[in-house]
C-alpha cells in the first residue's frame, strides 16, 4: 500500500463522517492467556488464541457540531462506527465512548478528544486492491 494523507482515513457513524474530525489513531489490542508451568523452562508459554481483543479509537478535532457530545451524554453504544481506510480498508462495529473532552482556547477553536472503545464484535473487511 502506498502511502496516504491521514485526511483520507474517515470515522463514521451509519456512513455519517464525524465533523471535524483531524486525528484518529485506531489501537488494536489482544490480551494473551499465559499457560505456563513447572514444565516451561522458566519460559513463558502463551496460549495460541487471545483472552479477549478489543480496539480502541482516540480522536481528536475541531467542534463543528454537537454530534460527539450528545452521544455522550445519550451514554449508549454507538452501533455502526466505521473507519475506512484509503486503500478502501474498513473497520467496523460498535463502540463505546468511553470519554470526551473539549478545549476552548481564548484565541482559538473550540476543540475536542474523544475516545471509542469496542464493544462486541469487530470486522475488518481487507482493501479492495
């Protein structure tokens, strides 16, 4: 894949982009299952599957609607978080917004930090090159 303007990777909610939106920084995470024992060697020994996988996405932006924070306070999970990646990579399920903040700088926009958190299954449909 060659290389690409972060721009062109979008998060979206039921195909809705996020307004605002400059930075996202999906986090893929696997929680190995140690199975070690007296018979380890003193090594570590993993089992070949994780405990438990999760995705976490921090963003970050500038306030150009109140989507973000109403969907806080509404406090559900969020079905139907997409990311599409350039390449026409996409990842999608549903998400928790775990936090979100906003920033309001005396000469400046008003911006903010999110992060979505997995809940549930996550797919990963590969790019279309």
């Amino acid at each position: 894949m060659p290389a690409d303007i972060g721009g062109n990777m979008t998060i979206a909610l039921n195909g809705n982009v996020f307004a605002g939106v400059r930075s996202k920084n999906p986090s893929f995470n696997r929680e190995p299952i140690d199975i070690s024992d007296d018979n380890s060697a003193g090594w570590r020994e993993l089992l070949e599957v994780p405990g438990q996988r999760q995705i976490n996405i921090p963003v970050s932006g500038v306030v150009k609607d109140t989507v973000l924070r109403e969907a806080f306070f509404a406090g559900d999970v969020l079905h139907g978080i997409e990311i599409t990646y350039p390449d026409g990579g996409l990842l999608a399920g549903d998400f928790f917004m775990a936090s979100y903040s906003e920033t309001g700088e005396y000469n400046g926009a008003i911006t903010f930090d999110a992060e979505f958190q997995s809940s549930g299954e996550v797919t990963y449909d590969g790019a279309s090159t």
